[in-house]
C-alpha cells in the first residue's frame, strides 16, 4: 500500500523530498492549472492565495485515485501586487527579467495534504527576492546558457543554479523559493506517522 504520494511534475520537489530522507510516489496532479488560475486571477484572488489553492487542489484530486496521504504543492510569482505565469517564449523571458533587474519580487509557495478528498494540512511560505542591476550584455549571455531555466520557471531563473548571479539580497526560506516549503511539511508528515520523530 502506498502511504505518501507527491502529486507534482516537478523534479525539483521530489528531488527535496527525497533529499530529505523520504520515500513516496510521484503521480501527475491531474488539475487543469492553467485555467483555474485564469479563473482565481479574474476573480480576484491575491497571488498567495492562488498557490495555496491550487496546492490544495492538486492535493485533494489526487488523492481520490491514491491511497494514503497526497501532497500537493504550488508556487507564484508576485511583482508589484501582479501575478505572473510562466513565460512563453524566450522574448517573453527576457522581457520579464529586465522588468524585475533592480527591484524586489516576491515567491509564494504553497504545500498541502489530502486523504481520501479531505483536505487534512496547508501552509504558505513567501520570500522576497531582489536581483541586482545587471547589465544587457549579462542578461542575454545568461538566456543563452540558460534557456530551458528561463521557460520552465515562473521567475525565468534556477536560483540553484547560475540564476544566482541574478540577485542581490533574498530574503525568505530556501526550500520554499525552490517551490516546496519543506520545514512545515516535515513536521506534518512526522505527526501523521510518515516521517519518524
């Protein structure tokens, strides 16, 4: 029987997960994100608000099919009271990091838990991120090296990797700027008998 289940794509999660000493299976989330944060976004909601409910989403869809606990877990991006999405192109990358360069930019993440359709645990975690004025010159030698980095990530950068040389000052939980807030998380799994105490 399954007892921990990652609902999420993303290899940066289950690769902290798994960092971190703990055994589970990874499922696709099954939630049309794009269109519920079209949805959450013209109604309104903060950015911090649509990552704790997609989290919570992912959560409880999956944990229908799964047996056992689920995790489901989202992040945003927020400058200047917007929410991004990922960019589509690499014009588009470039046209967001020269947006951000010199000023700050906050990351939401979002984790959650769900068993059987009950939504059991959630929490958010926000950073605060400020890159540094960097040049032209920089910014398209880093696109270059770092194209797939700058489209599969909200930011267009992989702050554990070269999009470091991006920032000047980051404030905030590491593990949640990497997209899963692990502390919290942790500490729930030990409470419900998944992680030893």
């Amino acid at each position: 029987m399954k007892t921990l289940t990652l609902a999420s794509t993303s290899a940066i999660r289950a690769s902290l997960l798994k960092a971190a000493g703990v055994a589970f299976e990874v499922v696709a989330p099954g939630v049309d994100e794009a269109t519920m944060r079209d949805e959450m976004q013209a109604a309104g909601i903060s950015p911090a608000g649509v990552a704790i409910l997609l989290a919570r989403a992912k959560a409880q869809f999956a944990s229908y099919e799964q047996r056992g606990l689920v995790i489901g877990a989202d992040q945003t991006l927020e400058f200047e009271g917007v929410l991004y999405n990922k960019a589509a192109d690499l014009a588009e990358a470039r046209a967001r990091l020269q947006a951000l360069r010199g000023r700050t930019h906050q990351l939401h993440a979002a984790v959650a838990t769900a068993r059987q359709g009950e939504q059991l645990w959630s929490e958010t975690v926000t950073a605060s991120l400020t890159m540094r004025d960097f040049s032209d010159a920089f910014l398209d030698s880093y696109l270059e090296r770092n194209a797939n980095a700058a489209l599969w990530s909200v930011g267009c950068y992989e702050l554990e990797a070269e999009g470091i040389q991006l920032f000047e000052r980051i404030e905030g939980d590491y593990f949640a700027i990497l997209g899963l807030p692990l502390t919290g998380l942790l500490a729930h799994l030990r409470e419900e008998g998944l992680v030893v105490q």
